[in-house]
C-alpha cells in the first residue's frame, strides 16, 4: 500500500527517501476509488508530513481538512482507530508549540 510506504519513508530517518514522501501521498490521494479510511490515513500522513517540514501554514490547513473528513464521516465506526491517531497528533503538535 502507497500510504503505509510514505509513511514508512517519514518514520525511517533516512534522508535519501524523504524526497519520495510528497509524491507518493499526491499518488495516493489522487485515486478515485479511495475509500474513507485510506482517504484519511493518508491525510493523516501529509499532516506528519507537514510537522517533518515544520510547514505552519499547511499544517494548520490540513487540520482544519481532517476536521472536516471526520466530522463529514462521524458515523463510520471504523474509523475510531484513525481518529484516535489524529487526537494524539494534535496533542503532538500542541506540545510542539
């Protein structure tokens, strides 16, 4: 799965695929049948993204975007998993401040 590979390249602390990470999100994200959750695992990935960058701007942004996703798809179960990881990625980014 791309959005588990862009991942991989955020986490993995090796600079030589750090130039890979945006393309292979965009590559991810400009699927059409994409569903719901690998929607916002991958969004969830281009907010990291964006902390790794220090990108303010987009990050704030991309927030406000995965609010909306979860808010839009409040009823989806299965996406309780994902929410719980973009909770402990904004207490991140508050700790960061």
């Amino acid at each position: 799965n791309k959005s588990d590979l862009a991942n991989a390249y955020l986490i993995d602390e090796l600079s030589d695929n750090d130039s890979d990470i945006k393309s292979t999100i965009d590559e991810v994200l400009n699927q059409k049948d994409l569903s719901v959750s690998d929607k916002i695992k991958t969004n969830l990935i281009l907010l990291k993204y964006h902390i790794f960058q220090k990108d303010n701007d987009n990050l704030t942004k991309q927030t406000e975007y995965l609010k909306e996703l979860f808010e839009k798809n409040k009823f989806e179960y299965n996406l309780r998993d994902l929410q719980m990881d973009f909770d402990a990625t904004k207490f991140q980014m508050e700790l960061m401040k």
